[in-house]
C-alpha cells in the first residue's frame, strides 16, 4: 500500500511544484486531477493536459515523475456522466476518453469518474441509462489496459433538492456498477454521513476496490435533531451545505483509520490511499492547505507499513 494524495487541492499549483512538495512531505504517490479547465467548482484542478497529450508531454510527465521519486495511482476527472444536457454530456464523454488515452500512454492503471445522474429523471431511468453509455467506455478504457474507478461520493449537490446525485453511493449500487465494468475508488467519508460503517464494505468488495481516498468526516449530532438526515432546506445558496455534517482530513473526524487501514491490509490491498483534502478548517490559503495534508500524513503514515 502506498500514501499518495489528490492534487485538486492545489488547483493554482503546477504540477512540477506540487510533485516537490509532496515528495518533501513524505507522500509516495499523486491522484492527479485533469479537469480540461479550473474554477468550475472548489476542487477542480488541470494538472495535466490529457485533451492534447503527446509524446513530449508523456517523456516530460515521466521524468517529473522519476526527479521525485513518486508514482503516479490515478486520474481524477469526477464528473456526471449522466448530466442531462446532452451537449455537456458529450463534453465529458469526450474528456474522459481523453484521460483514458493519456493513462494508457503514461501506464497509469486507473481514471476516476462518477456514474453521476440526470436528475430531471427517476433513479430506475437513470440506471437504465448507465446501462446503455458505460459498457462502451469501460471497453474503451479496457482495450488500453485501463481501469474506470468511481469514487462513491452522493454528490447531493448536484441534485436541486439535495438527494443523492451520483448513483454509486451505496454497496447496493455497486454491486450494480461492477456489473457494469467499473471498479471503486473507495472513501469511507461518505459512507460514514449516510449511516454505512466503511469497515464493514471492504471485506466483500475487496476485488473491485483498487483505489481508496483518505477523507474524514466530522458529524454533529445535535445539527441533525434540528435538519433530519436530508440536511438544511435553506442552504443560503451552498447547495453543498447539509447543516450538520463537513470533510475533514484524516484525524479530525469520525472516521477510525487504524480500523480502516488494518482492515485493506488485512484483505491484500496493495493499491493507493490517497488523501483528498476538502477540509474547510484547513483551506482557504496554500498554508493553511498544505497543513491540512501534513496533518492528514501525519495520522496515515504511521499506519501504512514501509
């Protein structure tokens, strides 16, 4: 098991700096995000320019690689690939191919996406749909010797009412996915906030889960007598704000890492961890980012053995 992070913490960072920066600090490994563009949202970030990724790209993304002694686990592209525009469906259907063909000539095993979902339709359409676009994205990434890994984020903000907005969220759902092709890019954040205890998912699903974000969750039971489970009506224009629940690096919420960690060794994980900083406490600035993840090392490192 290796300790990487995300990059899309650093959006304004190149990746040359944040490759140094994240070598210094200890990590093995970067999940780079390679969004066509950032500012979309928080959390966005173009690292790497995978729509037009030729063979200078490809010797110069190696040898920034090898200078800093780091592995490079996954893409990160998270986005709806169920979004019922049809136009900007196609947007990310085409980015994500990109990705796929960039992974493939860097050797990266793995691109991340959400399902995602249309959320002017019922679930059991959206399903249906998955149904028909997926299989010939998960045959393109396979023909390159690539993985399609979807983070099982509910993407609630995605959807106008706050329900969930990426159709992965649950073991119920996976189990449907992998029949798909699709593999997990595992956080146990967000099982923890819909009431799964994230342990509890890896033993059965071991053989599909060949990636795992780091990212905590810090739950406020007495906001919850007041919002419910479904989070604030009135979410004063965040529609990501649900009243009683936030991300936190690792050690600074609920989620127990020792239990997490001990129980992907103890069932042959041998993929990466990769933190995913989104904590609001620990952002804002580069500083106060940068600490975020040397607090989130700190608690991980000590768990992962080599």
């Amino acid at each position: 098991m290796q300790l990487g992070m995300l990059t899309a913490c650093l959006p304004q960072w190149s990746l040359d700096r944040i490759a140094g920066w994240a070598a210094q600090a200890g990590y093995e490994a970067l999940e780079v995000a390679v969004w066509p563009s950032t500012g979309g949202r928080d959390f966005e970030a173009a690292h790497l320019p995978v729509a037009d990724f030729g063979p200078r790209e490809v010797e110069e993304t190696l040898a920034l690689f090898d200078e800093h002694g780091l592995a490079l686990s996954a893409f990160a592209y998270y986005e709806n690939n169920l979004h019922p525009d049809p136009v900007r469906r196609e947007e990310i259907r085409t980015h994500l191919r990109h990705a796929i063909d960039a992974a493939q000539a860097l050797g990266v095993p793995c691109v991340g996406t959400f399902v995602g979902r249309d959320w002017t339709k019922s679930v059991a359409d959206n399903l249906a749909e998955a149904e028909r676009i997926f299989p010939e994205l998960v045959d393109y990434a396979g023909e390159r010797g690539v993985k399609i890994i979807v983070e099982n984020c509910v993407m609630e903000g995605w959807h106008p009412d706050g329900y969930p907005g990426n159709l992965a969220y649950s073991p119920e759902l996976w189990e449907w996915m992998f029949g798909l092709g699709l593999y997990l890019n595992w956080d146990p954040s967000h099982l923890t906030w819909i009431g799964i205890d994230p342990v509890e998912t890896i033993a059965p699903y071991i053989d599909r889960i060949v990636h795992a974000q780091a990212k905590d969750v810090e739950l406020d039971a007495a906001a919850r007598q007041r919002y419910g489970f479904f989070g604030k009506v009135d979410k004063g224009g965040n529609p990501w704000d649900m009243g009683w629940w936030r991300y936190r690096v690792p050690g600074l919420g609920q989620v127990d890492w020792g239990r997490v960690v001990d129980r992907l060794y103890e069932h042959g994980f041998t993929g990466t961890l990769s933190v995913e900083h989104e904590d609001p406490v620990w952002g804002g600035d580069d500083e106060r980012i940068t600490q975020g993840l040397n607090i989130a090392h700190r608690t991980l490192r000590p768990l992962i053995v080599g």
